[in-house]
C-alpha cells in the first residue's frame, strides 16, 4: 500500500461546461499524481498534488534517448447514481511492468499502479463527465530523470498520473474509417520495441501517419517489419476482421501492441460462440477475401475509440469497401457491450470492472 500524501489545489479550475464539446487531451484536471524513484531507495514520495508543470534538467535523460513508457486507461462515471468505475486496471499496471522491462524501467508494484490511479480519479471525479460517450482520459507515464547525457538506463524516474476528461472519440456516432495499409514504413519489427508502450513507436509512425493523412485516409496499419505482407495493427488500435464468419485477428508476436480492448473482444466474441483466430493475416488473403465476398467486417479496438469501424482499406493498388462502408453488427454488439460493461449499464460477468473510492 502506498502512503499517498493529497495535497488540494486552493485554486480550482473551471470545470467543462455540460455540451461543451471535450475533444481527446486538451482539457486537464486539478490534480496529478506523482511518485519519485531513486536507485537504492525504490519508489517514494506518492503524492497527490495540483496539476502544475514540471521543471527538469535540459539534460535529463528522457530528453535524449526516450526512455519513458506510457499508459492509457478510462474511468466513467454513471450518471445515475454517480459510481465511477475503472475497466480492467491490473491489466494496464501489468502491462506497465512488460514495458518497463523493455526499456529497463524499474517494475512498479501492480497495486501500487491501481492504487495510485484509483487516488487519484477519486479526488478529481467531479471532473468526469457523464454524456454518452464521454469519459476521463487517464494517462499513467514514467519518465527517466537523470541529469546526464551517457547512454545508459537512468538511475531516477518520476511515474506521474494526468486525467484529461475526453468526448465521445466519434462525435457523431460510430463511424466507419478509411485506413491505408503501409507498404513501404515499418513500425516495429521482432526484437524491437512494438509491444512495449513507449513514445518511441509513435515518434516512428507519424510520418507514414501524416502521408495516409495526405491521401484522406484517417488511420495506418502496419505490415510485419520484415516481409511488409503480414498486418499488424493499426497506429493505437489493434485490428480485427470477420471472414467467413470466423473472428481473425494478428496473432501476439512481438512486435504488436497487446491492447486490453483487443483481449476483452476476443474473450466476447469466443463467449458469444464465434470461432476466433489469433494467427498470421498477409494483405494478400484480405483482398482475396474482398473479391470473393467473404471479407465481411473490421474493427480496430483500442481505449480511445473502444471499436472502430473501418469501411475502407486501401492496400497498394486495391481499394477495399468493407460491408459497404457501413458499421457491421459484430462491431456494433462489441461497442454496445464493452461501452455498457464500462458505465454500469450492464452486467459484468468477467468481472472486468472495478470501483473507485
Ligand atoms: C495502446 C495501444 C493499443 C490499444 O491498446 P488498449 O489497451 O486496447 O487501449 C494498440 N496499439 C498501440 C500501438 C497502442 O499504443
């Protein structure tokens, strides 16, 4: 149990006002989260405090070699009786510990992570808005603090714990997306860095982003780093199709992001009695499955968007409609039970959700 110390801000901000259109991470609350790591000490120092900047060495490590994780998780709120749930936590924190061996960040304590995140939504959770939707963004990061600009893992780090309360990811409902499958920039490959959630894989991706951008498609998904013929995921979303009727989904490797949406999907869908497969997909057997009619739906499945539904994916010199650009009835039962479990609208019988204060 960590000894968190809660220091209040004397000068609340205003907060959103309801209909106020939130977007994603523009808006921040009045508190954050933060604990200090020094070697030989381990982790102290938890501390709730007023969200404030930070001042740090223009050498610290974090600066020049980007040794730093991050994590993404959202806490809801039900309008009704005002319980606030977290979805899946222990999964995040276990995941943090997966990113930090990678990048030889020391391990935080699982509880510690869920406590720290609990603590700290709970003293801004009049901050959580309530529209369908919407929900409190929480970003968990740990940064290497060193003042020193040898290449070598840091010997401090802070993990600090931002809310930014965010608005429903499509602002007019579900929608379909265009997606540009990315034949010649690599995200990650075997060996590297790709299931680690780290700043660096997204430094690495904004320009194959920017170029899908120029051409009107909203979102990239990689190919295998090695033959550019094996799908991966896409930017912060990982991917699924329903072919034939069968769930299909990039088998973990290495290289791919292990989403917490993407396992509560797969977890659902074998629960509803589909066939799923977790197994190598090439862009050769998508676009087989296009012609011949059996390519029936895909989603991407991430935090932000919980399920999104792609209506088209362009592949070299094939343009793919999906369903016919419209949301398929196995995304849209993913999004409605998965958005539902979160709120509270509906039972939780993996025992997914968890409470805070
Ligand atoms: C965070 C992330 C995902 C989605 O993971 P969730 O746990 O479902 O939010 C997928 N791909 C990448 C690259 C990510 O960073």
């Amino acid at each position: 149990m960590l000894d968190i110390k809660i220091t209040r801000t004397t000068e609340p901000k205003a907060k959103p006002a309801a209909g106020q259109k939130l977007g994603f991470g523009k808006i921040f609350t009045d508190h954050m989260f933060v604990m200090n790591y020094t070697e030989g000490k381990g982790w102290h120092d938890a501390r709730i405090e007023p969200f404030h900047n930070i001042s740090l060495s223009p050498a610290a490590m974090v600066y020049h070699y980007g040794q730093e994780m991050f994590e993404g998780l959202k806490a809801y709120r039900n309008p009704e009786n005002g319980e606030v749930f977290l979805f899946r936590p222990d999964m995040n924190a276990k995941r943090t510990n997966d990113t930090n061996d990678r990048l030889v960040i020391p391990q935080l304590p699982v509880e510690d992570f869920v406590q720290a995140v609990s603590a700290v939504v709970d003293v801004d959770r009049d901050w959580i808005p309530t529209e369908p939707g919407t929900s409190l963004y929480i970003r968990p990061f740990i940064i290497a603090t060193d003042e020193f600009l040898g290449v070598a893992p840091s010997k401090t780090y802070l993990f600090m714990v931002i809310l930014s309360p965010s608005g429903a990811y499509y602002e007019s409902g579900l929608a379909p997306v265009g997606i540009w499958i990315e034949d010649e920039y690599v995200r990650a490959v075997r060996g590297g860095m790709g299931f680690a959630k780290t700043g660096g894989n997204y430094a690495a991706s904004l320009i194959a982003q920017q170029k899908a951008h120029d051409a009107g498609y909203s979102q990239v998904l990689w190919l295998d780093g090695v033959e550019r013929k094996y799908i991966e995921e896409v930017g912060a979303m990982n991917i699924f199709f329903k072919i034939a009727g069968k769930v299909v989904t990039p088998a973990l490797n290495g290289s791919i992001l292990p989403g917490i949406t993407r396992n509560s999907a797969i977890q659902l869908c074998k629960q509803w009695g589909y066939e799923v497969e977790e197994r190598k997909i090439s862009a050769e057997e998508l676009v087989e499955a296009q012609k011949n009619g059996t390519l029936e739906e895909c989603f991407g499945t991430g935090t932000a968007a919980v399920i999104s539904p792609v209506g088209k994916l362009r592949y070299v010199d094939e343009v793919m409609d999906i369903n016919n650009g419209e949301i398929g009835p196995l995304s849209q039962k993913l999004y409605d039970t998965i958005t539902g479990i979160q709120t509270g609208r509906i039972a939780d019988e993996n025992g997914w959700r968890v409470k805070v204060g």
